[in-house]
C-alpha cells in the first residue's frame, strides 16, 4: 500500500503537466476569492455601465451613453472635483501627521505607549460616531468651536453650512478619525530602522535634521509611498463623513463621486448612470495610485 | 597621538551592573584588545567610549581630554560596527564624505582623504555603489574606509571581523596589523576570539563578569594567566585542568594527580596557599605521547585529531580524568590504544580554589 502510495506520488511529481499545474493548487484559494468578489463584479459593473438599469433589471443597451451623459453632467463634475479637492486636503496631512506622531511616539517610555494609543483610539470609531461628535465641535450653537470662538470675542462660525469651510471641516474630520493607521504604519516602519545606523549618524556629528533627512526618511521612503497610495485609495471613497455631517451641501459644495454613485443608485434608481460613474472612480483612484507607485519608484535608482 | 585613560568607569542598566569601577590605561599608539565571553561587559566598555552609551559612574579621557560628557561626535572617534552599519541608501562615497561633511571639511580635502583610503583598501571601483551591491568583505572594508577618513585620535573596532567566513577573517585580520603599523593610531578592539586577541594586540585586556581579568602582552596572556578564567579563555586546543592533591614539602610543590601520578612542578611552595586541592593547569604542547614504559603516566587514546603539523590526543586516564596531549603530525596513534604521556611539569600552573594562579618561574 505504501509502496502503491509512493510509486504514484513519483509518477505524478514526474509528469510535466502536473508539475507545472500544482503550483495553482495552492493560490486557488485566494485566486477564487479574488476572483468572485473583484474581477467578477469589476466585469458586471463595467457591463452595467453601458446599459439603462433599474432594480428590476437591465431596461436598454445604451453603449457609452451614460458615460457622455456623466461628463456632462454638472453635479458630477462638482463631485470629481470636491474628491479630488478633498484628498488634496486629507492625504498630505494624513501622510505628514502620522509621521510627525510616529516620530515623536517611537520611543519605550511610558508616556509614548500611552499616547500612542489615545491617537490610535478614534481610528476605531465608526464613522457615525465621529461624524456626531464633530458635528457636536462644529455647530454654531453652543458647539466647542462657538465656544472657543466666544472666547476671542468672534462670531461663531457655521463651518458645515458655509460652502468654503464645509469640505476643510470634513477633512479635519476625517484626519482626526484615519489619523491612526499612518502613524502606526510609521512606527513600524520606524522601529526596523537599525539602530546601528543612528549610532554611526551620531558619530559622524550629524545633526539632529541631518539625521533625519538622511537617515530616516530614506529608510522609511517605501512606507512613506504605501501610506500615501493607501490614503488615496482610501480617501477617494469619501462618502459616509459627507454623508452624515453635510449631505452633500451646502449647494453640492461637499459632495463626493461616492456620494453621487449612491444617489444615482440607490435613490434614482439609475443603476446604469451610477455603474457608470463608478467605472469614473475606479479609474481616478487607478491612474493616481499608478502615478504616485510610478513617481515614488523612480525616485530610488535600482 | 592619544592615549586613552579609563578611571573607575561604571555602567548600570536599571539594577543591572554591567561594567563595575573599571580602570585602564592605554598608552597613545597602542593596539589594545578587550577580550571576553559574550555578555562580559566589553561591548559596552567599547560604547562608553564612543559615546554611545552614558557613564554612570568614573571618568573617561582621550588625549587627556575628559570626554565622558560629550557626545559621540565631538570625541574624534572613529568606529567599525559588527553590522558594520553603512548607509544602505547611500553610495560608498556618500558613506565615506557624510561625516565629513557635517564636520565641515572642504570638499577637495575630502576628495582627497578618499582617494588615499579607498586605494589602500582597493576599494576604489565601489566607490559609486550601494552597500546593498557589495560582499561582506568589500563591504567590511568600505566600513573601515569610513574610519579612516575621518582621521580620528581613536579606532574602536566592535566585533568587527566575526560577520566573515574563515578564510577572509584571517585575511582582513592581517590586512588590520598592517593598517594599525601604518597609521600608528590608538586602536581599541573588542572580541571574543582570542586568535583575534593574540595576533593582533600589544596588549590584551581579558574581561570576564564585569570585571577585568588580567592585562598584559598576548604572550604574557597565554604564558602566565593570572587567573584559571584566563587559562582556559585563551588557547586553543584548551588548557587542561586537573585537580590534584598539593605536597609542600620541598622548595617547589609537587603535585598528585587522580590516577596517583606524582608531578614535580616549578611553583615555589611558600607562594602557595594553604589549601591542599588544588586544580593543576597544563597545556596540552605541554603533554607529549611517550612509549608506553617511559611515561610520567598512562592511559587510553579515546579520539585522535590529526591537524597535519601536529596530532590532539584525547587521553583517559586511569581515574578517567581526560586531558588533551599533542604528538607528531605523523602519529601512529590510534583510538583506543594504551599510550604513555610525558609531562612537563616546570610548565604547570596551580590554581587555588579563588581561581587564583601560582606558576614557576620559568613558565
């Protein structure tokens, strides 16, 4: 029997087809997984895109036609550029923030551990939490801002009612909640940084600067890339903050794609025009990534 | 030239004592190497110098400059680390210039430094490569090259030749003698291997549980151990040590083995103390295989290493005590034959219980 066992087990390591094919076996798992739950909706979706669709079904071929109708659409314009205004405003900050904690935080004392978890705590909230307790900041009606504001003697501002402070108010927002995940992003990247390397920097008299433009941003520079293309991917999704602090207003002023897909869906019923749009955004976050993959990989000769 | 002073040099990390009140003086030009057993202190004896760890207690001087205060680059120190720690995204020449660089040297003075470091070490085709691209040789030299630059008062050397495969080991170790008869600066070299130590010091110092052994010249080392910790540190094949009964009775003690062999030593039995077991300490050179019947004593060969120029027996003795004897390269001895052993006894050392040594006069 044992024999049989491994008599066959040779032949089979032996034949070529097998051999070549076996290695399949072992990322079918994810590959299926990745398969039905990306590739496939990615194809529905753009097959979508090109019809006229309600909830119960596929009403039209139209061809591009949803696509021309988006361009020329003024609110969806609106959108694409308050995302793109909005991850301006948030990666940046996000990417420059979490550093900035990450270095200060990436020592052992005590005070460190304490405060690296009260900056990692918001980024467990859900988005409905946050957006209330900011919006409870924000109102002009007795919220911390008035009040701070009073202090100074001003006049309260009424941030997510104003059509210029609406989107920096969601975007402070949105730094404060997603700060987490780039400082820890950083710190990890920080501590396989060598030790050795600081200490051979302290005696070659480098300056505190010094150290840490030549020695710790270069070490880190590959996290420094993943935490930017994971904020873009990220923060072009901006849709729950939007959602729940402004709707959108005031006056389409703080209205995201996502937010646009969402209506065009699930409120219009144009299943269709928002596949379509969604076909817009996957692009937008595609070519951006790519860009930023490509800029921050040709920085480092190989 | 500068010598460096170590005066009641302390280190505690939280109740940990790691190095304790330890004192040294090393005179300028000297080659000094600090040999121990892994977490014996001298990693950190070294980093206290450099600056990389604090003093808690006691004062350290570099060219009778208290330096203990300063930091790491204000002491005109230079350092080659184990990991030799280069800068991995810089090129060997950004490596090379950056500390002088923040030093604010000229740039045709650095260039030049450069040029004359790099072609001494022939390293100068790396010069525009990445440490990632280079071996560990080429990259331990560039480590070094890094050291030379800067002209510093004081070489410290961490481990610096142990992350290299043997045949390069031994090459960079020669490559180090020259380099230190070359430039003639201090050089402070911490190991634990005491091939290392004997070959490339002027003075060894063996530093065991915080504390220093002994000092003294690498022959001085081997030839006198002040302590039995030192005798079997240092010498490969190891020291054998055998514990022996004491007989003061005449000038120099003699000593009775386990198995009832009666040594003579060289040890003047008035120097000794009082104790009557003592531990006998003979090297194995010092134990030849004789015929059988013209012996001091007997035994069987268990294992035989043949190494060529010589041959190791290792040797049972009647007690079944075992020690390690030498004969020629061309032995005939075989495992498990009864061979005949002559001891030199004017060579033994005694320890006492302490690990004190007591040796002859000629030993």
């Amino acid at each position: 029997m044992a024999m049989g066992d491994a008599t066959l087990r040779s032949r089979l390591s032996q034949s070529a087809p097998w051999r070549r094919w076996s290695g399949l076996l072992f990322v079918a798992p994810y590959l299926l997984l990745f398969a039905a739950m990306l590739i496939l909706p990615l194809i529905i979706g753009l097959r979508l895109s090109t019809t006229r669709s309600d909830l119960f079904g596929v009403k039209a071929e139209v061809g591009l036609e949803n696509y021309a109708r988006l361009f020329s659409d003024p609110v969806f314009l609106k959108a694409v550029g308050n995302t793109f205004y909005f991850v301006a405003l948030t990666v940046p900050a996000l990417t420059i923030i979490g550093l900035a904690l990450a270095l200060v935080l990436n020592n052992a004392s005590r005070w460190s551990a304490v405060l690296r978890a009260v900056f990692f705590a918001s980024t467990v909230l859900s988005v409905t939490v946050v957006t209330l307790i900011w919006r409870l900041v924000l109102i002009p009606d007795g919220g911390l801002a008035a009040v701070i504001a009073r202090l100074f003697g001003q006049a309260p501002i009424a941030f997510l009612s104003d059509p210029v402070l609406a989107m920096p108010a969601i975007a402070l927002t949105t730094i404060w909640w997603g700060i987490g995940l780039p400082m820890v992003l950083f710190l990890a990247a920080l501590q396989q940084v060598p030790r050795d390397l600081y200490e051979a920097a302290a005696l070659d008299n480098a300056s505190r600067p010094r150290i840490l433009f030549s020695i710790t941003l270069p070490a880190i520079r590959r996290t420094i890339a993943l935490v930017v293309i994971i904020e873009i991917i990220l923060q072009f999704q901006l849709f729950g903050q939007a959602q729940l602090m402004t709707g959108g207003g005031p006056n389409n002023s703080t209205r995201p794609v996502v937010l646009f897909i969402y209506e065009a869906g699930w409120k219009q019923w144009q299943l269709g025009y928002a596949a379509a749009a969604a076909q817009v955004l996957f692009a937008m976050i595609a070519i951006a990534a790519m860009a930023q993959y490509y800029v921050s990989s040709r920085k480092e000769p190989a | 030239m500068s010598g460096v002073l170590l005066a009641g040099v302390t280190k505690r990390f939280g109740d940990a004592l790691i190095v304790d009140r330890l004192s040294l003086d090393i005179a300028a030009g000297e080659f000094v190497v600090f040999l121990g057993p892994s977490g014996c202190g001298k990693s950190t004896l070294l980093r206290m110098i450099a600056g990389l760890e604090s003093v808690d207690e006691g004062e350290i001087l570099i060219d009778g400059r208290r330096v203990d205060h300063l930091p790491p680059g204000a002491r005109g120190v230079a350092m080659v680390f184990q990991h030799y720690a280069l800068y991995p995204h810089m090129t060997i020449r950004k490596n090379l210039s950056f500390g002088l660089r923040n030093m604010g040297v000229p740039a045709d003075e650095i260039d030049r430094r450069i040029d004359a470091a790099t072609k001494s070490l022939e390293i100068e085709a790396l010069l525009d490569r990445r440490p990632g691209q280079l071996s560990g040789g080429q990259r331990q030299r560039a480590a070094i090259a890094r050291a030379i630059v800067k002209q510093p008062a004081l070489f410290l050397f961490d481990e610096p030749l142990s992350n290299l495969d043997a045949a390069l080991r031994g090459r960079t170790r020669i490559e180090l003698a020259q380099l230190h008869q070359q430039l003639r600066t201090t050089m402070i070299f911490v190991t634990h291997d005491q091939v290392e130590a004997m070959t490339l010091a002027d003075r060894i110092v063996v530093i065991n549980d915080r504390r220093i052994e002994q000092i003294g010249t690498p022959m001085e080392i081997y030839r006198r151990p002040a302590t039995q910790f030192v005798a079997s540190f240092v010498g490969t094949p190891k020291i054998n040590l055998l514990p022996v009964t004491v007989d003061r009775s005449g000038a120099a003690a003699q000593v009775r083995l386990g198995d009832g062999t009666v040594l003579e030593t060289a040890v003047s039995s008035v120097s000794l103390p009082g104790e009557a077991d003592m531990t006998l300490g003979l090297r194995p050179e010092r134990i030849r295989i004789a015929p059988l019947e013209r012996g001091d004593t007997r035994g069987e060969a268990r294992v035989v290493e043949r190494l060529g120029e010589r041959t190791l027996v290792h040797v049972r003795l009647a007690d079944g005590a075992m020690l390690v004897a030498e004969d020629r390269g061309d032995s005939d001895v075989q495992a498990g034959q009864a061979v005949g052993l002559a001891m030199e006894g004017a060579c033994a050392h005694l320890f006492a219980r302490d690990g004190t040594a007591y040796h002859g006069v000629s030993a």
